[in-house]
C-alpha cells in the first residue's frame, strides 16, 4: 500500500468505472432516488465532486481547508447533505464536468506530492497514499450506491484491497467517533478476495479475527450492509462489536443500513 502511483492508478480505475454508469443516463434518470434518503443520482455525483474539491483544497491551502473543518464542526448533521444539496441542483452536464475537472486536478497534486508530505483532513492527517485510498474508497462506496439505483451489478475488482485495508485502519476512529474506548490489541483480518485470493492483515495468533468474503467487509465498513446481511464470521465479542460499528469514512458515526427483511434502508 505504500506506492502512491499504484493507488492512483486504481483510484482513476474506479473513478471510470463510476463515470460510466452516469455518463449516458438521461436527465430523468439522474433525478432517480438512491439508498441514501433524499440523495438522487445527481447528489451521489455531486458528494464525490465536492469531497474531492475539498481533498484538493486540504493538498494545496490547508489554511482555507480548516475554515472548512469548521463549519463542518458547526454543522456535523447538515454539512455533508449542503454539498451534495448544492451541486445537484446543476444541469447534469455541467455537474459531471466539473468532478471529471476536480478529480484529475486532486490526481495530479497528489502524484506529485512529495514523500512524506501529510495532508490535514476531517479525521486524522493523511499521506498521499492514504487520501487517494481514501478517495478510492469513497468512490466505490457511492458507485455502489449508483448501480443499486440503476439496477447495475459491479463485478468487485482487486481494487477492494484499498477499501479492505482502509476499513481495517479506521477501527480505532470508529470507536473514537462513537466515545467508545477502541480495544488496545491488534485484530486479525482475512479476507477472500475476488480472485479467490486470501488477503491476510494482523497477527496470525490475534484472539480477535474476522473472516469472509471481501466484498462484505468493504460493503460493511462503508456501510453499505447490514451486519445481519454478510457472511463475515467474528472470532471474539471485540470483534463482533467492531462489525456492528465499522465506519471507514471520517465524519459523525453513521446510522447504516437496516436489515434486508425490513425493506428499510437508512444513510450511511
């Protein structure tokens, strides 16, 4: 995970392949409503491009971007709905155009950042790598959004390696987001990957585990999932709870998503 050109190249990878489910639509269907209450296809689009605008701005003045750390400490339950509010309310054409602008802007800066260089963000400070994964990570949460809404099923890439790691990485904040004291002993982490690959993270003797297939932990921890609804096997009551709470995006805890059975689907 530590090459920055590598991770860019996936984040681009996943970038297209979301391009591609709006490209074509037409305006009726980007007024259509996604799994998210009150979001449409043109707020899912409008929330990558406003969040990239903002990892943009976090890599090039990061004194204006805590003036937007701010108000979004001042509004935590409204700031991120305001964003997306504000650019669905453009012509499809000119939304479009301007995340294809913002994210290629946000690419270039960030290959060219120097090593070692630590950007601020809404949680913790990120390298290069670790926005782009994180840009990687959000994208391919609200592409799932889209195909939902679209009635598109993805095939699940080797790119979910980024989302299973961050996911992995953001325990902690997850606990911390929730006032909860996360645990201080490392997890086990193993995942079948598409390919039927295992990707393998902590301890090998780590009394908390978690296994399963990686397309339901990248669908839990960008809750996307209910925890009732994946077929991850917890190995101790910590890890278990951590299921029920994993959030890798930074932001207020999110509610997730209710069972399949309720018909009820809540924000992420």
């Amino acid at each position: 995970m530590s090459d920055p050109a590598a991770v860019l190249d996936d984040l681009r990878a996943e970038s297209e392949e979301v391009d591609a489910l709006v490209r074509e639509l037409s305006e009726k269907q980007w007024a259509l409503p996604t799994p998210a209450p009150r979001w449409t296809v043109a707020h899912q689009i409008a929330h990558l491009a406003w969040t990239d605008n903002a990892a943009l701005l976090a890599a090039t003045d990061p004194e204006a971007f805590a003036g937007e750390v701010a108000k979004a400490a001042a509004a935590p339950d409204r700031f991120v709905d305001d964003g997306a509010e504000e650019g669905a309310a453009l012509p499809p054409a000119e939304l479009l155009a301007r995340w294809r602008a913002g994210r290629e802007e946000l690419h270039r800066v960030l290959r060219e950042a120097p090593p070692g260089t630590r950007f601020p963000w809404y949680g913790p400070a990120m390298s290069a790598v670790s926005l782009a994964t994180a840009r990687l990570m959000e994208t391919w949460a609200h592409g799932q959004d889209l195909a939902d809404a679209l009635g598109v099923v993805r095939v699940p890439t080797a790119r979910l390696r980024h989302v299973a790691w961050i996911g992995l990485r953001s325990r902690d904040y997850a606990y911390h987001v929730r006032g909860l004291t996360p645990p201080a002993e490392p997890f086990r982490l193993e995942l079948t990957s598409p390919s039927g690959e295992m990707w393998m993270y902590g301890p090998e003797d780590a009394p908390q585990a978690v296994t399963g297939p990686a397309l339901d932990f990248c669908l839990l921890v960008t809750q996307r999932v209910h925890r009732a609804d994946t077929a991850l096997v917890a190995r101790g009551a910590d890890a278990e709870r951590w299921l029920g709470i994993a959030q890798a995006f930074a932001g207020p805890a999110g509610p997730g998503r209710a069972p399949r059975e309720t018909g009820a689907e809540e924000e992420a």
